[in-house]
C-alpha cells in the first residue's frame, strides 16, 4: 500500500486533478488543509481522501503533521 500526503490551502482549482493523479498509484490519500475557504474538503471528501485540518506550520512540518495518518 501506497500513501499521499498532500497539503492544500485554497486549491479548489487543482484538488481533483492532484487526488485523480496520485490515485494512479495511491491506495490511500491525506489532504493537510490549512483552513481552505473554499471547497478544497468538499472535493477532496467527495474523491474519497481522508482530509485534516492544521494550521500553516510550514511545508516540511505540515507534511509530518499528518504522516502518521498514513497507512503506508
């Protein structure tokens, strides 16, 4: 099993192509959201990825926030 870890803030115009991309290889898919004011989490629920929240910390540290939330 493949994990992504993907962190988003207001990317309501690339989650689904990002999420339909690393489906390819992905079996199990985290979006770190920094508090999107968008739909970002509506879709990314939508495309079956498992979605949390974070305040901005950093892209390394966002990455790691959640890297226990994956299975692989």
């Amino acid at each position: 099993m493949i994990s992504a870890n993907i962190i988003t803030f207001n990317e309501e115009a690339n989650i689904a192509d990002c999420i339909a991309s690393v489906r390819q290889v992905c079996d199990d898919i985290v979006v770190v959201d920094s508090g999107s004011q968008d739909r970002t989490t509506a879709i990314a629920h939508e495309l079956g990825a498992q979605v949390v929240q974070q305040a901005y910390l950093g892209d390394g540290i966002q990455k790691k926030y959640r890297a226990s939330a994956c299975k692989i």
